[in-house]
C-alpha cells in the first residue's frame, strides 16, 4: 500500500501543488520529531503489513498496523500540530466473510490477524477522534488494482500468464475492484469532508463484484491470449459469500468511481507491456 497506493497518492498531492512529505514503514516507530517539526496539514497513514501472502509474521502485523499506528496518532496530536485530515487506511477484510454488501455500521468479524489488527487501529483511530476532537477517518479500500501493483498480486499474474506463458493456478473467488485513481480520488473527497467525519469509516470500493473468472477473460479478450491455467481450484465453502462494497456514504459524499472494470484492466495492461517489454 505505501508504494502502490502511497506514491500515486504523493505524486497528486504534489501536482496540485502540496509539499509533501513521506515517512517508511520503519520511520513510524519513531516518528514524534518528523511530524511535530512538519506539522503536516493532512496525514495519509497507508503503512501496513500483512496484505501479501508473503507477510506472516504475526509480530510484524502488531507493531506495524497497531503500535506504529498508535505512534503516529500521539505524534499528530501534539499540541502544535494543527491537521484538518488524518486519513487512515483500513481494509474490507474488517468486516470478515459477509453473504451482503458491506456496509460501514456492520459488525466487524474479522477472521485473519491481518483483518484483526486492521479492525483494532481502525477503533484505536476512532478512539482519538472522539477523546481528543480530532478530524481522523478510517476509508475502507477493497480491491485495488492498477499500475504499479506488486508482480504477485492476481491481476498481475494472469498478465503476465497471458503475456510470457507463465503456468498459473486460479482459484475461485469474488472482489469488488477497484481502480487505484478512483481510490486516490475518494481518498481526498473523504479528507475534504473528514471535519464532519471525525471517528467514522467510509467504504471505497465500485459496490460491483465481478468473480476472478471474469477477470481473466477480461484479460485474455484485450489482449487476445489465453492464460496458461494449469490447476483451477475451487472453493470448498458449501455457502456462497459476497466480497462488495456498499458505498453510498461514499456517494453521498460526492464520490463516483469513474473507471470501469474493462478500462482499467485495459490501462494496467499498458503497464505491464511496457514493464516486460512486450507488444
């Protein structure tokens, strides 16, 4: 998230003319000295650990998502640090396995110990916001994909099955995706109206769900190849379970996610031909 998400996100900021100034994971456990000398007018905390399959400790997932989120807050609440936004960023696996559309004032299940710590900043956020008035909202992104995301991420992988040949499994399932700039925007749509906001959380996802099947044949239609599939699992669950975004408090913010699902897979295509030299 801090480089896919995180650098688009600076590279806006910077082009509508904000100084902006960006902090490592790692830099987060230290952090009082940076924020309290910037004094930063908006915050974007996208830090996290624990969203790629890669990421297991469970350690790690504590300290980033909980303790480094509990040291920026106390850092932005200093007494000579005057923000009007603090955007956190959650996650739709808050909410766990839902068979509807999520909504922000569902319970919260998460079921991994990602989602759990994502769940527990989010209530330490809302904790700050309403003890301390603070402008600070928690947007909930779903499936984001576009440029830029990591080589191992399933959007990516079936490109590149498609472009170089490469074998690849597909394993059955369904996400409410969501391009990256539509996220960028409702990103800053939220912290324009985060005063009004303070202590909530607002989905950002299409309110669509398209299942990973229709992904790849998106992707094989554009570009006119087959993906190399060599293994397709199943999901064992004898119940059928949603992963959508239900987003009209979004909406009633102003926020319309502007890039459908054939488009933006058309653009992320781009990239990675560019990327592998291919086409």
């Amino acid at each position: 998230n801090r480089v896919f998400i995180g650098g688009p996100l600076a590279t806006r900021l910077e082009s509508q003319g904000h100084q902006v100034k960006r902090l490592t994971r790692e830099e987060l456990s230290d952090c009082y000295k940076v924020v309290t000398e910037f004094k930063p007018d908006r915050i974007f905390h996208l830090a996290a650990y624990g969203s790629h399959h890669q990421e297991t400790d469970v350690v790690e997932m504590v300290t980033t998502n909980l303790l480094r989120t509990f040291n920026l807050l106390s850092a932005a609440n200093d007494k000579d640090v005057h923000y009007n936004a603090f955007i956190m960023t959650g996650s739709s696996s808050e909410y766990g396995r839902k068979y509807f559309p999520m909504k922000e004032i569902d319970l919260l299940e998460p079921d991994s110990f990602y989602a759990a710590t994502k769940a527990g900043a989010t209530h330490l956020a809302r904790a700050f916001a309403l003890t301390y008035n603070q402008p600070i909202v928690t947007v909930r992104p779903f499936s984001i994909y576009g440029p830029g995301e990591a080589d191992h991420r399933f959007i990516p992988t079936v490109i590149r099955s498609c472009l170089l040949g490469e074998p690849m499994k597909l394993a059955s399932g369904v996400h409410d995706w969501t391009f990256l700039e539509d996220l960028i925007d409702g990103m800053l749509i939220v912290a324009d109206h985060a005063g009004e906001l303070k202590g909530e959380a607002v989905n950002l996802g299409t309110g669509e769900s398209h299942s990973n099947e229709v992904v790849v044949e998106l992707i094989e239609e554009v570009l006119g190849k087959k993906a190399n599939i060599t293994e397709r699992i199943r999901s064992t669950s004898p119940f059928g379970y949603m992963w959508q975004a239900g987003n009209m408090k979004a909406r009633d913010l102003g926020w319309e996610p502007k890039v459908r699902l054939r488009d933006g897979l058309i653009e992320t295509i781009k990239f990675y031909e560019s990327k592998y030299r291919v086409g």
